[in-house]
C-alpha cells in the first residue's frame, strides 16, 4: 500500500484524535483550525515514513494531506459527529478538562 493509501487511512482516524483534543466552547473555525493542523500533522508523519525527509517530497505532502483531510471532513461529517463515541472523546479530552 502506498503512502496514498496510508493517508485515506490516516484520514479516519484524524476525527478521534481532534474530538479528543477539542474544546467544546471554542468556536467552529478554531475547531477547523484544529482539524486542520491535525491533518498536516498526520499528512507530514506519513510522508515522512514513506520517503523519509527530502525536499522533493512536497507533491506527495501536499497529495497525503489533502486525502487526510478530505477523509476525515467526510467522516467526520456524515458518519462520526452525532455518535456516542464522539461525545464521549469530548467529555474526556484535553478541552473537557476547563470545564471542571
């Protein structure tokens, strides 16, 4: 499987990880925000686990983070949000932990 498929992967993954770390006050575009430096996050890990750190590696970033992050909105979006498993990652992550 190549670094593509990886990063469809990655992509239904990425909706766990920002859940987790979300605060539910913040508003919408700064949880976008936070999905979004997520997916480049992700994005540059497998690239860089494929082809190592090389500067001619950009077009297969640029490719990673777009199927990152195009997988996980959908995900997220159509199958994800309204699930127990997503209000339970809100209740216990990094953002829940203010509210006490």
């Amino acid at each position: 499987m190549g670094s593509n498929g990886v990063a469809f992967i990655a992509g239904f993954i990425v909706p766990f990880i920002v859940s987790f770390l979300k605060d539910l006050k913040w508003s919408a575009k700064v949880k976008q925000l936070v999905a979004l430096v997520v997916c480049l996050i992700v994005g540059a890990g497998v690239t860089i686990i494929d082809q190592g750190v090389v500067i001619n590696s950009w077009d297969t970033f640029v490719s990673n983070f777009a199927i990152i992050f195009a997988t996980a909105q959908v995900w997220y979006t159509q199958y994800f949000e309204n699930t127990n498993v997503n209000m339970k990652l809100e209740e216990i992550g990094v953002g829940a932990k203010g509210e006490e």
